[in-house]
C-alpha cells in the first residue's frame, strides 16, 4: 500500500457522497480521494414526491463541483463500466483509473418491462421526467374531476420492487389534494401491492397504520397482489382478479443501475456483501453501498448508514486501528401526507428467506417505534433541507453535529410521540 492511497468512489448520490464526504473527515489529506459520476449533481430524490403538485425538479440538485474542490477531491464526469479486481482499475467512458480502495454506489433502476404492459400504461415514478409527467396526469385527473367525471385511480407495486413507501406516501397524498380541491368523492382510488403486509419490510406497526389511513380516507387496499399483466383499462393479477384504472401510477421493480461482471451479484444484478464492514465478498478492497449493494431494502437513510459503515471501515484500515462503526440497519423514515406525515423508526434483521428477506428485530423492540401527527412533517422538511445542505458543503450527513442534534430531536419527539 503507497503512502497515499487512492480511494475512488463510484456514484454521486446519497452512499456515495456520504461515504465520500466521512471518509475525507476521517482520514484528511492521508488520502487520494476521487469521486466518479455520470452526472454533476446530487438530487434529493426523497422529495421529487412534491413534483407532481408543482415542485421545480432544479430546487432538489446540488452540484457536485463545488464540494468537490472544497474538500480536495477529484471530480470524474464519466460512467463506470468496468472493474478490475485483479488490477485495481476502473474504466469509465474510455478512461482508466488506479484505485488502492474502491466504492460502488451506482445505484439502481427500474426495469418496468418485467411486467407486460405497464411501461406502455403506468404513470411510474423514479427520475424527476416522470414525476413531470405525473404533473399533467394529475391535474388533468383533477380537471376530469371538477366536471363532474367519475375517475377510477389505481396504484400498484409489483414484484421486485425494493422500496415500496414513496407510493404510500403518494397515495395518501393525493388523497389530501383531491378533499382540499372538494373533488374526492367523485374519485375511486385503490391500492395493490404483492407484499404480504402494507409497507412489508417494516413490520406490523406501519401496516396497521396504513390500514387505518386507508379505512379513514376510504382507500381500498389489497395485499398479496401480484402483477401478470397491464392492459390499457386494467390490471390483471396472478389471483385471476382484475381491477380497472383511468389512471394507473406504479413503482416498478428495481435492479442493479450498472452490472459490474468481474464482481459477484445476484440475479438482479446487486454486489454481494458482507453485512457490517460492506466489503464485497471476496474482494476487500471493494465496498458496496447503497441501492447498488445487496441490502434488500433500498433507501436513502439506509444508504447513508452503510456509506458510514464502509468510510469507518476504510479509514481504520489506512490508519491501522479497529473500525469504530459498522453497518446496523435500522431504518428511518418520515412519510409525508400532506395533512399529517407518519415517522418510523425500525430495527431491521436479514432472515435469508426470499419471499420476506428482511423483519424487524425482535429483541429490539424498543427501538421500533412509529407515530403520526402534523407535527413530524417539520422532520420531513428538515431532513429536506439539511441533507442538501450539508452535502453542499463537502460534509457527511449522517456523522457530526447536525446529525446528531437532528438525531436527539427526533429520539424526543419519538419518545413522546411514537409507540
């Protein structure tokens, strides 16, 4: 190992740069540290959930070059194709860069072709093109509705989608828009999902929660729904049930944004890891984080602590000592309503069971705590407004003074009230 390592991160998003951002806090010039993106900004994608009610998709970039310099680190705008575990290189768009550490966090996509129909059907959400698109269907829906139309709304999750709670939240709120606009109850809006439980991976307390929201906002909702195909005016399910749509808006399945042939992965292309230090197995001078690893679930907040986990790990490494922390999923999230927003805070535990890869902890029971209420949406437009910013300025989210004064508040509200 040269006296200087080079460190090169791969992915310009929520594991990426607060693996980044921590490791340069940690380790300082000790290292050579570069960042390689196809793009040269950071969106906050948690919130493109606004963009169909008006949001302008430009309020949720950062540009990258500016932490970037702040912090000393080199900026590639390139597309990493290929990775060489044997010679420690990374191709990208024609370049090849040395690396002695390398961190994937290519992220993932959608692959809405898995299920026949429903590219050509579905409103589906994942870039800030397709919330635009949601835009006009929504207020068309909206217009429909002011004249008087009956108009039959269905959201759907299919298989393999790993990361089912923004369609929650979009559901609730269209709820709220359409009884503020006094239009609600011209509208027929149902739920489907193939998960066994509302919001699966998180375990019963927000599966009640959403079962009483539904009953409340008279939403239909249906578990154990699966997805065979979708045609122009209706669903149809594995079940032999069929339900019909005017507009139907779906979270596709995810996979691998960037399959990386020299490295292992599963059948969705996702890299193999090993759960605490994120290292890709059998190739330790590999790290894997975020939507691009193997960690079932995908999610912002779950990114952010494995980024935490893989830049401990690597900076112990540099610096001969013992990690100081490693990957403990426990997930949290504020999901927006509109007129409310539900907090959850869940302990989470591998169970290698595929149809339900993951389960709260139940020896962490105390941990596990869910509330609602108006008052959680302040969170919501904190987490908005402070990752972004401290991203801005070259420095990890999840490690340091905001976070953990962030963190406190939110243990108080919590504990007051969430249950």
């Amino acid at each position: 190992m040269p006296a200087k390592p080079s460190v090169t991160i791969l992915g310009g998003g929520f594991g990426g740069l607060e693996t980044a951002f921590l490791a340069r806090k940690l380790l300082g010039d000790r290292i050579d540290l570069t960042i390689v993106s196809d793009r040269d900004h950071f969106l906050f994608k948690p919130n493109t959930i606004y963009i169909p009610y008006g949001l302008d998709p430009e309020k949720l970039t950062v540009g990258l070059a500016k932490p970037a310099r702040k912090k000393g680190i080199k900026l590639v705008l390139a597309k990493a194709h290929e990775i060489n575990a044997d010679n420690k290189t990374v191709k990208a768009d024609g370049q090849e860069l040395r690396y002695d550490y390398l961190v994937v966090a290519t992220g993932a996509t959608m692959r809405p072709d898995e299920i026949p129909g429903l590219a050509e059907h579905a409103q589906t959400i994942w870039t800030p093109v397709e919330m635009l698109k949601l835009r006009v269907a929504y207020y068309t829906l909206l217009e429909d509705l002011k004249a008087g139309k009956e108009r039959r709304v269905l959201f759907l999750v299919p298989p393999n989608n790993k990361c089912s709670g923004p369609l929650y939240e979009m559901v609730l709120m269209l709820d709220t828009w359409l009884r503020e606009h006094r239009v609600r109850q011209k509208a027929t809006i149902t739920f489907t999902t193939y998960e066994r439980n509302f919001i699966q991976a998180f375990g019963p307390r927000l599966h009640q929660v959403m079962t009483w929201e539904f009953g409340h906002r008279g939403i239909t909702g249906y578990n154990q729904y699966v997805a065979e195909r979708v045609e122009a005016d209706h669903v149809a399910y594995a079940n032999g049930e069929t339900l019909p749509y005017d507009l139907l808006i779906s979270f596709p399945p995810h996979a691998a944004a960037q399959a990386f042939p020299g490295l292992p992965a599963d059948g969705r292309g996702f890299i193999q890891t090993e759960l605490q230090t994120r290292q890709v197995l059998g190739c330790p001078e590999i790290y894997a984080v975020g939507d691009t690893a193997d960690f079932p679930v995908k999610q912002a907040f779950l990114a952010f602590e494995q980024g935490d986990a893989a830049a401990y790990h690597l900076a112990a490494r540099v610096l001969g000592t013992e990690p100081e922390h490693l990957f403990d999923p426990i997930s949290m999230c504020v999901m927006e309503q509109f007129d409310r927003a539900t907090f959850a805070q869940v302990p989470l535990r591998l169970t290698g069971r595929p149809e339900l890869p993951v389960e709260v902890r139940p020896e962490a029971d105390g941990l596990y705590r869910v509330g609602s209420g108006k008052i959680w949406r302040l969170g919501k437009k904190a987490i908005g407004f402070s990752v972004p910013w401290r991203f801005s300025t070259g420095e990890p989210f999840h490690a340091g003074l905001p976070w953990k004064a962030m963190e406190l508040s939110l243990k108080a509200m919590s504990a007051v009230l969430a249950k």
